[in-house]
C-alpha cells in the first residue's frame, strides 16, 4: 500500500513539474515574443524613405531629376533611428544622415568625384564607353544609364573602363576591355537594413 501511495504521489509531482515548466516556457517566449516586438517597434520610423531623400535634396538644393543613383538605408545607431542617404548630381556625391522621425539633418557631407568626370584616352580604345556602357548594363536586368558610372583608365599598362552600377540595393563593379570588349572583372554587393 505504501508503495502504491508512493507511485501516486510520485506521478501527481511528475505532473505538477511538466505543468509548471510548460507554463514557464510559455511565459518565457511570450516575454521574448514581447521584447523582440518591442525592439522592432524602435525601428518604425515616421518618415519614409522618399520624405527623407526629398529632404535631402531640398538641402542640397537640387530637384528630383538633377539626382540619379539615390540609396537610401534605415540605420540604428547609439539610440538614434536614422537614415542615411546617398545620391549623386553630376560628379558630386552627396551623403546625408537624417533623423528618421523628426526629419532633422544629423550629418552632411559631399565630395566631387573627379574620377569619373569624362574618359580620358578614349580615343585609342577599339571599344567605345558606349559599348562598354552596354555590355555592363546587359548583365544586370533592369538597370538604366542614371544608375551608371564608367571611365576609361589604365590598368597595367593596357586600357579598360571601370565603373559601377547601383541597382536595387546592390552595388555591382566592373572592369571592361578597351580592346576586346571583354568583362574583365566583375563584382556585386548588396546592401541592406543591416549592413
């Protein structure tokens, strides 16, 4: 009999301990369920991106079509929600830093980009900047001329042209032959929320 009562109370403890652990996970993931809802509520900006990039530009004194390449990336940084927002105007590039709920102006920076002023050398070249324009754009599906950047350049001795695209968040770089054609190099980087 005392074994009997034994198994009994035994069991009843066992039960008692699967409920109160199954109760406690539970507590605990709605606990971290609420936390995480609770950071990703820190991220909600009130401004959008195309409020932010229209701010931007108003500063910089440009219109909309004076711009092309534009990027613009939500960013966390020490307890300020922020974005950051980049776009170019002729050889100028232009970076902003804008507080994502009140639209305030953090940071401001822009630097001419002498580099990727006309092509020099061109004329040696069997391959034009319009071929070579092309077959860089041929590659990524979608892409236009606004979203472009080529030069013409020595590397090694030899002619090339370099250049990038900036597309749907993904920044490809690319090297082509002045004399073949040829894509020389290749390469893309996406970038995110989280870079």
């Amino acid at each position: 009999m005392k074994n009997k009562g034994l198994k009994v109370l035994t069991g009843v403890l066992a039960a008692v301990s699967i409920f109160t652990m199954a109760g406690g996970l539970a507590v605990g993931a709605a606990v971290v369920k609420g936390e995480r809802a609770g950071y990703e509520a820190n991220f909600k900006a009130k401004l959008t991106e195309d409020e932010v990039l229209k701010i931007a530009r108003e500063d910089a004194d440009l219109k909309e079509k004076e711009t092309d390449r534009s990027r613009v990336k939500l960013d966390y940084d020490d307890g300020i929600l922020s974005y950051d927002v980049e776009f170019y105007s002729g050889n100028k590039e232009y970076d902003y830093e804008i507080d994502a709920n009140s639209g305030e102006i953090l940071k401001v920076d822009y630097e001419i980009e002498r580099e990727f002023q006309e092509p020099y050398g061109s004329a040696e070249a069997k391959v034009s900047i319009e071929e070579a324009t092309k077959t860089a754009l041929a590659q990524v599906s979608g892409a236009t001329e606004k979203e472009l950047r080529i030069k013409a350049d020595y590397d090694d001795g030899r002619l090339i042209y370099e250049g990038d695209i900036l597309h749907d968040n993904v920044e490809y770089e690319f090297e082509i032959s002045a004399e073949t054609g040829k894509i020389l190099s290749w390469e893309s980087e996406k970038h995110s929320f989280w870079d």
